[in-house]
C-alpha cells in the first residue's frame, strides 16, 4: 500500500538541526538532524555489514523506492547513499539492527534532499555546461588509465557512465543552486572588517627571529688573558672549523647551538645578535661576568603580510561561518512544499 505525506511531516524534524553526512552531490550543503545514531550496546541486535536488509535488493536498482515530487528515487540511488553513508559516517563501527535503520533513514533523507535541491535548480533556470562535466570524466578517466580502465571501474562499482555524468551534474547543479540561495546574498561590510583586520593582523605576521650559537667561556673576567683566549677560539673556529661552533673539543667551555634569543629572553644575547651579519662572530661579551662569543645563524625580521590578503582570508572565515548560520533555515524552506510518497516496504 502506497502512503502519501507531506515530506516536512515526514523529514523535517530530523532533518533542519543535526549534522548527518551527505555524500558527492550534497557537499556544501550542509548536515541534515536529529535522527538518532546512538550505538548500541555490542551485545544487542548484532547484524553484519553484509547482511543489512538492503543486500538482498541489489539486483533490483531500478525499483522505485519512493517519489520526491513525483520524481523517481531508486533502489539503486539508496543503495549507493547507503554504502556512502557507512563508509563517510559510521566507519568501522559494528552495525546492529538500530544502526543499520539509522543508515536507510539518512541514506534516504540524503537522497531527498539532494532530489529537491536539484529540482529548484532546475526550475530556476539553473544548468551545468556539458564541458565542466566532460573535463570531470575526463579527469576521472586518465586516473583510472584510459577509458577500457574506467568502465571496468564503473562495472565494478555496478554503474556506468551515464550514471556518472548524472551525478556529476547534479553535484554541480547543487552547487550553483547554494551559491546562489546563500553565498551570493552574504555580504561583510567593510567596517566589519577593518574591525577585524586590526584586532587580529598581528596574528598573521611572521616575528622577528634571532637564532644564535652562543660559546660560554668559564673564564676568569679579571685576568687579562681571558679576552685573548676568547679570540684565539674564534680564529681556530674560522680558520680550522669552517665557521662550525658545534665542532669544538676544548674544555672550559659550553656551546649552545640554534638558540632563539628574544627582547625577553637572553635580552643581552638579542641585542648585540640582532646587529649582526648572519654567519659573521662577534667580539668577546662580557655579560654577568661571564665571556660569551656568539655567531648568528639567521635573522628574519618582523614581517606584517600584505593587508589585502589578510583581509581576504579573515572575510572568507566570516563569510564561511555566516553561511554554516544560515544553511538549517534554507533546508527548512527546501522541505516545506516538498511531498515523498514511500513506495517499497525497506522505507516503511
């Protein structure tokens, strides 16, 4: 017995709030709701992947399973959302016989949505050039290594080109119909931004950075030798270490390589390295009574990134989250004159 219901009675409850997976040709258009996932206990109702209920109607994908506003929705479409649907939603999870409802009810609602997604396209006047779809199973076709490759791909995945081209093309159809119901009506004003920008560019410069090789010498600061011995160190490190530090055997001393100095740490250290040629050494310092040689390795000065650039990123973060705001509300609208007529009993 056919049953007839408002598809907004029927889906809207579990379909505006939560965050359900679609698969290729609803991404970006955001999750579906509440229907319940919960796992259940190990031990209850275990059922393998295998023998879900929907296995033993592969053989009939042309079956009509329901109509989206009198559009066809098969057992085939629903086999597929399902096998999506496990593989980008539930993983490995052990699949009971509660899960595997909860997997029909979202592979399902999945398909009517993209179905009625598709359908304003459509009435909107909205089309996809066949080019974008020939240069997508052009791309797929070279990866799968030639078109004899691809259709055994297809076959393997018990469908076929024609079906591909389809799929892509409501993809594409989707995607046009998003941008124009949500991205293209969102706008940040500049001030807004300019707000923005000035509150956070700091988070986008590159710091300056100081890295040293500090050589401690525990030396005597009151013997006159002590300086000299320091020199005769920087020579041997030049001339017979090839400016290496690190390659040092002496006693009486500590090397510290590729150590960050900064204002507030080794300010000392910071201030005489920062003057500095990267790869040059310094005079002996005296610092705390203590000789240090030090040889800087590189310095980067404080870098700001280019404002418009900055900007460009922090409007796109903005615009991103307006739209993940406004998504629940248009696929509240999308149900609400829809109707699904439930025709096979695996949707009852």
């Amino acid at each position: 017995m056919k049953k007839k219901i408002c598809i907004i009675a029927f889906l809207s409850g579990c379909m505006v709030a939560g965050n359900s997976q679609y698969g290729m040709a609803f991404k970006g258009m955001g999750g579906t709701a509440g229907s319940s996932h919960e796992m259940s206990s190990a031990g209850q109702n275990k059922s393998s992947r295998k023998n879900m209920i929907i296995e033993g109607h592969e053989g009939n994908r042309e079956t009509v399973i329901a109509m989206v506003n009198d559009a066809p929705v098969t057992m085939g479409a629903l086999v597929d959302s399902i096998r999506e649907t496990m593989m980008t939603k539930y993983g490995k999870t052990e699949v009971t016989k509660d899960i595997a409802r909860s997997i029909r009810q979202d592979a399902f609602e999945k398909l009517v949505l993209e179905e009625l997604a598709c359908q304003r396209a459509v009435n909107l006047g909205i089309s996809v050039q066949p080019e974008r779809i020939e240069k997508i199973v052009e791309a797929r076709r070279v990866a799968a290594g030639g078109e004899e490759a691809l259709q055994k791909i297809l076959t393997q995945q018990n469908t076929t080109l024609q079906a591909f081209e389809r799929q892509t093309e409501r993809i594409f159809l989707i995607k046009q119909l998003i941008n124009r119901d949500i991205d293209s009506k969102i706008t940040i004003s500049e001030e807004k931004l300019n707000r923005a920008y000035m509150s956070s560019k700091e988070r986008f410069a590159e710091p300056e950075r100081v890295k040293i090789s500090d050589i401690i010498f525990f030396l005597d600061p009151d013997d006159p030798l002590s300086k000299q011995k320091v020199l005769d160190i920087r020579t041997k490190i030049i001339d017979e270490l090839s400016g290496k530090p690190a390659s040092l055997k002496e006693t009486g001393l500590l090397v510290k390589s590729h150590l960050n100095v900064t204002e507030t740490y080794e300010p000392l250290l910071y201030k005489y390295g920062r003057r500095m040629k990267p790869g040059s050494f310094s005079d002996p310092l005296l610092i705390d009574g203590t000789f240090h040689l030090i040889k800087l390795e590189s310095y980067h000065p404080y870098k700001e990134q280019p404002k418009e650039q900055i900007v460009a990123y922090i409007a796109s973060q903005m615009k991103a989250s307006e739209k993940s705001q406004r998504l629940p509300l248009w696929r509240h609208e999308l149900l609400k004159n829809g109707k699904v007529e439930i025709i096979h009993e695996i949707l009852k």
